[in-house]
C-alpha cells in the first residue's frame, strides 16, 4: 500500500512539473523573468530560502568587500538563484538555435587537439551563472561525444524526463553512483565528461582539502582522481551571464600532464581559478549550498 501511495505521488508530482515546463517553455524570455522576479522576491522574503546558509557562508568568506555590499549581495544571490532555476526549466523546450544564441563558448577550437588524438577530456566547472545549459551547448559546438555526470532524483518520472530532455542534443547523463563505470565505458571514444566539482563531498576521507575563499574547504576528488587514473587532461569551464538570458563560455586548460603534478595539485588549480571567478562577481555562484559542512580534523 505504501508503494502504491508513493507512486500516485510521483506520478502526480511529474505530471503538474511537466505541465508547468510545458507552460514555461512556450512563454517569451521576457515575462519568464518578470516571473523570476516574483520567484526571487518569494525565496528571500517569504519562504526564507536557505537564508541563514546563505548569510553564514557569505559573511565568513574571504570576498574582499565590506557589510553594505554583502547585503546587497543577498538580493542579488537569489535573483542569480530564480533565474537558474526558470532557465533550467526552460531549458526542455528550447530550440538548438536558442541553445547556441544564448550559451555560446567563445574558443572551443581550443579542444580540437585533444580530439584529433582521440583523447578524451574532464571539463570542470562550478555552480556559476547557468551551468544547467551546459549538457545542451556542449555537443553543439564540439564533436565530440559528451558525458555528463548528475544526482538521479528520488522521483523516477521526472528523472526520466529530465534524462530525455538534457540529452537531445547528444549529452548522455550519468549517475555520480556510476562515474568510474562512466569513464570505462567510454575508453576508445572521444569524450568530454562534465563535472560540476565545487559541491561538499559526502566521503569527505577521500576530499583533498584546499583554502578557498579564505577557509579550509573539501573538494570533492573525483575529477582528480579520474584524471589521473585514465591520464586525462583537465579543462575549466568559465560561464559569465553577458546579460540576461545570454552567457559566454571560455575554456583553458587546467593541465594536460595530470600523472606529472603532485598529487591534490589539480584540484588546487581547480579551486584558486573557481576562487577567482567567484571573487570577480560573487553573486553569479550558489551560495545556498552548505559548502562548508565539513571540518577538517587535526592529524
């Protein structure tokens, strides 16, 4: 019976999602945001989104500005927020030429190389601007094939819709449970793995610990590990928000020896450039995240 419950639940809860993406996707970019706004205005001032998470990390970071402009820097955290998130949902109906128009990477001739010798590549990143977009711009403007590593969500429908949707374009989505399973896959194909690597990682035994921001923070280890293990070049992937609705993508490589770097030395290089990316306009990452969870214990 609690089965049966739990079913009618999620295929409820899928079918008023699909309805409202469904409902988003054929509204223009303007009045989308006019209801991003609205959105924004709720999280902030009405259901109080995550707000303490958001203060503590913002004021006991490292950002080189003062209290008035932390404040505001509140106000424009949750518009960054309500954005991604109708922007996400957008995202299910959009057409490759709006893909293109609006999330378009500036130098992707700087992969051909690579691909030339059929070397497969991690693409990192961070939960900067619209990373969502991401999974769709990627296959459109390089050739090769693109894997992109995500959470499956509890509810099995939406996950299948969201699994059907993000990979039009090429993208094949791949459980974090199945990464080292992911990269053996694709051993002999041409790949680009996309890892958003700035989250608090659950096994934080295997984190390689790095200051950022000011504090002593764990970094996942996957996109170190991977690369070294199957002697993969790392990329990071910076996305800057142009405008509303439009982002430029640039690409630089973070090392293409990985097997020659001490070891935690790329994701130190990870985490000084993410640093520095946030540091130039903090209110384009996600702050909501309990990023810093963690404690480092003393030896």
């Amino acid at each position: 019976m609690k089965k049966i419950r739990q079913k009618i639940i999620n295929l409820f809860s899928a079918g008023f999602f699909i309805f409202f993406a469904g409902l988003l996707g054929i509204i223009p970019f303007r009045a989308m945001y006019v209801f991003s706004d609205f959105l924004a205005f709720l999280l902030r001032n009405v259901l109080r989104y995550r707000y303490k998470v958001i203060l503590k990390n913002i004021y006991q970071s490292d950002l080189g500005i003062d209290d008035r402009e932390k404040k505001k820097l509140v106000r424009d955290i949750y518009k960054n927020l309500s954005d991604i998130i109708v922007e996400g949902i957008k995202s299910f109906t959009m057409s490759e030429t709006s893909v293109l128009k609006r999330h378009k990477v500036l130098n992707p001739e700087l992969v051909l190389p690579f691909y030339e010798r059929k070397q497969s590549l991690i693409l990192v990143t961070g939960h900067i601007c619209n990373w969502e977009w991401g999974s769709l711009s990627a296959g459109l403007y390089t050739p090769y094939h693109i894997t992109a590593f995500y959470k499956p969500l509890k509810n099995p429908y939406i996950d299948r819709f969201l699994g059907r949707s993000r990979s039009r374009f090429g993208t094949t989505l791949a459980s974090i449970k199945e990464t080292g399973a992911s990269f053996e896959r694709q051993k002999g194909t041409p790949t680009l793995f996309l890892m958003a690597a700035d989250q608090s990682p659950s096994k934080v035994q295997y984190a390689h610990w790095v200051k950022f921001l000011g504090r002593e923070t764990a970094f996942l280890h996957g996109p170190e590990r991977h690369s070294r293990i199957n002697d993969l070049p790392v990329l990071f992937t910076d996305i800057k928000r142009v405008k509303r609705g439009y982002y430029e993508i640039k690409l630089s490589v973070l090392t293409d020896e990985p097997n020659k770097l001490p070891e935690g030395e790329i994701t130190r290089r990870y985490a000084a450039t993410l640093e520095q990316v946030i540091k130039e306009n903090p209110s384009k990452w996600l702050w909501s995240h309990k990023r810093w969870k963690h404690k480092r214990k003393k030896e």
